[in-house]
C-alpha cells in the first residue's frame, strides 16, 4: 500500500474495483471525496448502487432512518436482489438478521441479544482469547516462518467465536471449513458458498436444538435464555443470530489482524514505538493504535448495503426510492475534512471517531471483542516474535476481491525462530 497521492494527480476518474483498485484503492477514493462525494457506479455484480465518500456524509448517512436495511426495498428487478447480501444467504432462513433488518424489529432483537452478548461476557473470556492466541504462535514459532493469514489471523476468530457460542471443541474443525469456504466468495468450488452456508445452518439448528433442553454457560444458550417483556427468540431467530455473530465477527477479525499487522511491519519506526510501550507494561498506545489501524486500513471498507425508502438527498446528491446506498468507511476514514493528515498511521493519534466499526443503531455489536481479539494478537505477535518482517515484496500481495471486506489473502513473514513452551 503506498501513501495516496493528491486527489488532482488523476485527469479522469480513476477506474473502481480493477486489481490495483484493490490493492490500493485510496488515491481512487481521494479522488471521489474530492470530485463526486456522493457518486453512482455499476458494481462488477452489475447492480447500480451509489458510493458516498465523505465522512461528514457517511456519519449522516449511516444514521440516516429512511435508509432501509430490508433488500425488498431494492428497487432493481428481483434477479438484482440475491447480488445484495451475505452469499448463499438469500435461500437459507438467516434472513431475519441484525444487518437485513429495521426498527421495530431491529430494536427487540438487538436488545435480546445484548442481553446475551455484553461488555463482561467478552471481558470474562479475555484469558481464552490469550491461551488461542499463544496456542497458534506456538504452531509456527519454532519454524521462522508463516503465513500469517492462514496461520494465525484466519483461525484465532473462528476459533474464538466457536468458544463464545458454544459450538464443542471436536465440530470448530468443521466450522473453519465452512468459513474458510465462505470467505473465498466463489473463488472456491461452484456453489461451495452456498453448500457451506447451509451446512452451517443445519449445524446451528440442531446445536440450538440441544440447548434447549441442556444449556451451557455460552452465548447459544444465553440467546435461548434471554427475554424482552416476556418475549424469547424463536428458534430461527437464534439460529440467524448465531449466524450473523459468525459472519460479521469472523472475516472483520480475520482482516484487523492481517490488515494491522501488514500496516505495522510496512511502517517500523510505528511498529518499534508499539513494542518499546509494550516492553514497558503499558497498554495506552496498543489501545489508540487498534483504534488507529481500523482507522487507516480497516477490514471492512464498505459498509453493508442500505436502500432508499423514499426520494432523499445525500450530501446535495438526489437519491430515489429504492436505489442502493452504499457507505466507503474506506474513504470516509481518510476525509482530511475530518483527520488530520489522514494518510499518515499514527498509532497514539487521540482525535479519532473513526467509522471502522459503523454508526447509528447498526454500530457493531461485536466492537468489544473484535478489539479484545486485535490487542491480544498484536500484542502478542509483536512481543513474542520481535523482529517479525514480511517475506515478500508488498507489491506482490494480494488483496480479495470481495466488495464490502478489505483483506489480504496471504500474509508471509519471517522472523528468529524461537522454541516453544
Ligand atoms: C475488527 C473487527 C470488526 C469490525 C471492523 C466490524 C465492523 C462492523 C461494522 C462497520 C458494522 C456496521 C455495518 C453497517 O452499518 O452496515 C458492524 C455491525 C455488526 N457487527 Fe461488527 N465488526 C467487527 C467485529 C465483529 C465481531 C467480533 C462481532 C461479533 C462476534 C461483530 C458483530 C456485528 C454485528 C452483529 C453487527 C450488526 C449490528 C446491527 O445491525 O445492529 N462484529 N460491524
């Protein structure tokens, strides 16, 4: 990744989700906040959607009521609305999930799940996410080398999640399996995405099933548990909660770690300050730096997709009922409206309301855990394996091509190696 150069460096508009795009796509979105904020575009799905670039923008947009989250409010033809969602997702019963929905029903539930799912239940399961972490770093720390996606950023959050849920220790093989097919997003085998997605349903219905009559101290059967004015959640609504917990926590995370720690070895004078302040006890610049990395190059660069419920108008731009509004958090977090020197990553950067984790009623849910998993792991990589350094030139990495996740596909590295336990 190179440091965006001025938005006016381009005659014409710089071309969207190419290759390069991918790789790099900041100059193209300094371009659009600086020449077309609010900018209607054909996705390569062939949906049109509009793109909104300026985090003044963003913030409203985000909040904004008549953007709906339900896809029937799609205006396109029917065939356009199965290119809108989580793949594979449009013929299973996950449907009714946080992401997809409004208020009222949004409101109940997200307020029966944090009931499940609060700030302590993450704070309690702080000493699991240590002991996954050192448990993967020994797998590859006697080799002095890895790949630290496959290794080590892709696991940690399946892993750590099963836990959460419930899901036993001998089916977290399986679910890796599924989610390492669902994040190829049909690079794998045709129709792969979808068999996974409803192998993962048949798996969670059943699961969900069994803790009914056998609850555990985990998150499954607090979701079976938890009561609103007397109301509980359908066995559905959990199975789609538990899906939806999976989905948008375990790609995000797999990304902060890879995308943060791509970030840190590309910028070592930030990386070394990172490490002496870790060596000295303290936690103050590791806690500003993961908010900074979300900031700088975070793992989801779109935000999920809103529609239109009614004629609007979006930083002066007129949008219609039912067209597709899509947020760049990506370019938003680079607004030098909003940041000072936006493309520079500086880790103890105090003035920072950074839109990596959303805004408005749909902020994410699982921001306390995606941050306990980000500290943990960098710490930890950072401490164990102090002169860490990639193995291959960053113009060779490669980034996934999906359109709302930033990522990148491999992470190689190098680095002493050190005997374990
Ligand atoms: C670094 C990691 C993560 C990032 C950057 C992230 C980012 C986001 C963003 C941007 C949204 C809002 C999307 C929108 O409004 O369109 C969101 C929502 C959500 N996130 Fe996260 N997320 C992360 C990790 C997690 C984890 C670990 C979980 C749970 C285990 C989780 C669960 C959710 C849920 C359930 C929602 C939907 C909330 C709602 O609609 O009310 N996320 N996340």
């Amino acid at each position: 990744m190179t440091e965006s150069p001025a938005p006016d460096a381009f005659a014409a508009m710089p071309e969207l989700f190419t290759w390069e795009f991918a790789s790099d796509p900041y100059p193209a979105y300094a371009w659009l906040r600086e020449h077309a904020p609010v900018h209607r575009t054909t996705l390569p799905s062939g949906v049109e959607a509009w793109l909104v670039t300026r985090y003044a923008d963003a913030r409203q947009a985000l909040a904004d009521p008549r953007l709906s989250k339900n896809p029937d409010h799609h205006a396109e033809p029917t065939h356009a609305k199965g290119k809108t969602g989580i793949p594979g997702e449009r013929k299973a019963e996950l449907m009714t999930h946080l992401l997809n929905i409004d208020p009222p029903d949004h409101t109940r539930l997200r307020r029966l799940v944090s009931k499940a799912f609060t700030p302590r239940t993450v704070a309690e399961f702080a000493p699991r996410v240590q002991e996954l972490t050192d448990d993967l770093i020994d797998r590859f720390a006697a080799k002095g080398e890895a790949d630290l996606i496959h290794d080590f950023a892709f696991p940690l959050p399946i892993y750590a999640i099963c836990d959460l849920l419930g899901v036993p220790r001998e089916d977290q093989d399986d679910f890796r399996d599924w989610a390492g097919m669902m994040i190829r997003h049909g690079g794998g085998p045709r129709g792969g995405v979808a068999r996974s997605v409803k192998k993962m349903r048949g798996y969670l219905a059943e699961l969900i099933h069994r803790k009914r009559s056998d609850p555990g101290d985990d998150l499954i059967s607090g979701l079976i548990r938890a009561s609103d004015h007397g109301e509980h959640l359908t066995e559905n609504e959990a199975a789609a909660m538990a899906f939806i917990l999976l989905f948008a926590g375990f790609e995000t995370t797999v990304n902060l770690i890879g995308n943060g720690t791509y970030a840190l070895l590309h910028h070592p004078e930030q990386r070394e300050r990172l490490q002496h302040s870790l060596a000295a006890g303290e936690r103050g610049l590791l806690e500003t730096g993961v908010e900074e990395l979300l900031r700088f190059d975070g793992p989801v660069e779109l935000a999920t997709w809103r529609f239109a419920t009614e004629p609007l108008s979006i930083g002066g731009q007129g949008i219609a009922a039912g067209d597709p509004v899509l947020v760049v958090l990506a370019a938003a977090d680079r607004d030098p409206a909003r940041f000072e020197e936006p493309d520079t990553l500086d880790l103890s950067r105090r003035d920072n309301q950074h839109l990596g984790y959303g805004h408005g009623i749909h902020y994410c849910l699982g921001a306390p855990l995606a941050r306990l998993e980000g500290q943990t792991a960098l710490a930890t990589l950072l401490t164990r394996l102090p002169d860490l350094r990639l193995a291959q030139d960053p113009a060779d990495l490669r980034w996934r091509g999906g359109l709302i996740m930033r990522g990148l596909r491999t992470l190689p590295v190098e680095f002493t190696p050190r005997q374990t336990g």
